[in-house]
C-alpha cells in the first residue's frame, strides 16, 4: 500500500474556521492513483469518506467524521499561452498572482478567497461580479462509483448559482482544471487585483471563518425587494438577495454564543473568535434563521458544508 492512514487526526488545523473534532482516518493523497487506491480502502472497509481541500465552506462537527477523511494534495499548475492547467488541490490565491504576474485577467476577483480551486469550481464560487464559470474550459474528474477519469466542458459543467454538476451528483471528484484567461498586461491586472483587496479589506471580516456562512436569497416578496434597493441603493441580481442583509436587519451584527459570532463587519460571516464549538456556531446559524424566517418569511440555506453531523 503506498497511502499511508492515520487514525484519531484533528481536522479543526486542516480547516479555515479551525473547528472540528477528529477523523476516525484520514490520508493524504497526491495524485489520481494513490486517490483510488484510499478509496478502494473505504469501499473494502465499509467506510463512508470525505474529500477534503483546502478546508474553508465547512463546519465540522465536535464529534469529528466518524469515517475516512480523504485530503486531497495535488499542487502541480503549468501556464500555457492564456490557460493555466491546475491539480485540484492548488490554492486560489496562489492561482490569482501567478495569472497577475503573467498579465492574464480575469480572476482578480478571487484575491483572497480561502481554499482550493476545485472546491472553488464544485461550487462555482464567486465575488465581486466575478464567477468561476465565466474561466472554466475544461474539468477532469474521477468517476466514485467506476473510478473511471472523465473530462467536461463548460457548458457539461451546468453551472449556476454556488452549483454545478460536481456539487448536485455528488459522483465526482474534481483531479484538475483547465483555466482559460483574457490576456492583459501584468500592471493592470495588479491594478485590478489591488482594487480587490481594498474592497474585501472594506466589506469582509478578518478572522477565523468559514467564509459567507448562508447563500444568497431568492425573494419574490416586492415590498422586500424595495426595501433591499432603498436602504442598500443597489439593484438585486436575479430577485436574488445577500443573507447579510436580512441579518442586518434583525440586529444580529455581534450577537455571539460561545466562541461564534456574528461579524460586525459583514453580517453573513461567522466568526470563531478563538475557542468557538461546532455546536456555538449551530446554535448561533439556527437563531439567525429562525429570526429572519419569523420577520421576513424566508428561509436562509447554509453555503458551508456541514461534515459529520
């Protein structure tokens, strides 16, 4: 066997809110065959698995994952004329300054976004106008119930709103991507990229967080709608609203049980503000949905992934 698996492994340090208990087992797993061979493992053995990334999007139980953490770590990228060909597990940032550097434009967006650009591209994650479809030329996958590798285009991806094809079967596995870049200059695109992180250093908080804890809302409701452009003075896209908004409203900026709180910067980020739980940041989102479903009549969804509850 060429993986090696641990047992007991905290997975609270592999994770961006740093919160979770520990994996029954876990393995890291650097390229396509030692990926199949850790989950031939977990079929042998009756196991139920999770791949991890870079770890952000997620909230991991107190308890841990009751099963095999599968840790992805492929970290190989090569840039071909605009395309850039990356493994999985590269991390987003380290993808937007080396497109910077190399005067290709388009992903300036995505400066300071945690994680890796396969769980970027599972859920086509996106900010500031941008989105991870609009670079999209090709994904390569592993098929989890034939381990067979399949490629898909663009457009086979079905991409929408925080999903896509990978996210709604939940069969593949996402080995690398193909990114296809407008070519730019390397002083505009750093331009670009340092107007990004003004905004985000504005508008997000820093801290230890999952990222934007609940998905944007789609409203129906036109007194809501109106009141949304008034007080934001900007237009929803798609009658679809920022679930930061409505926590806005119902005063939960700094409301904090245990460890978690809710951003004073930006409503919809929760915070482990150094010794939250699992169970402080459940508690905190079932309050914050309860009361915006009380006052509003809306349901909020989670965008983080919740692992072994």
């Amino acid at each position: 066997m060429k993986i090696q698996i641990q047992k007991d492994v905290l997975l609270a340090p592999y994770t961006t809110f740093k919160i979770g208990g520990p994996a029954r087992f876990f393995v890291e797993v650097k390229n396509e065959e030692e990926l199949i061979e850790a989950l031939e493992y977990a079929k042998e053995n009756n196991l139920e698995y999770f791949i991890l990334g870079g770890g952000s999007n997620i909230l991991v139980s107190d308890k841990g994952f009751d099963g095999m953490v599968i840790r992805l770590q492929d970290t190989r990228y090569k840039i071909q004329d605009a395309n850039i060909t990356c493994g999985a597990s590269v991390a987003i940032s380290k993808l937007v300054i080396e497109s910077v550097k190399n005067g290709l434009t388009g992903f300036e967006w995505a400066i300071g976004i945690p994680g890796t650009i396969g769980g970027a591209t599972a859920i086509n994650a996106g900010c500031f106008g941008g989105e991870m479809k609009e670079l999209i030329k090709k994904v390569t996958v592993l098929n989890k119930e034939n381990l067979e590798i399949q490629e898909y285009s663009n457009e086979e991806c079905n991409f929408s709103y925080r999903s896509s094809v990978f996210k709604d079967k939940g069969k593949m596995i996402i080995l690398s991507i193909i990114l296809q870049f407008k070519e730019g200059t390397p002083s505009e695109c750093e331009q670009k990229m340092k107007e990004i992180i003004k905004k985000r250093n504005q508008q997000q908080p820093r801290g230890l967080s999952a990222g934007s804890f609940f998905k944007k809302v789609s409203v129906e409701d036109e007194k809501i709608l109106q009141m949304f452009e008034q007080e934001s003075g900007s237009k929803f896209e798609g009658n679809k609203i920022s679930a930061g908004w409505f926590i806005d409203k119902i005063g939960l900026k700094g409301k904090t049980i245990g460890g978690a709180q809710v951003s004073e910067k930006h409503a919809n980020f929760i915070i482990n503000t150094g010794d939250a739980t699992a169970e402080d940041v459940i508690i905190l989102s079932s309050l914050i949905k309860q009361k915006v479903r009380t006052r509003f009549g809306v349901q909020l969804q989670e965008e983080v992934q919740l692992v072994g509850f």
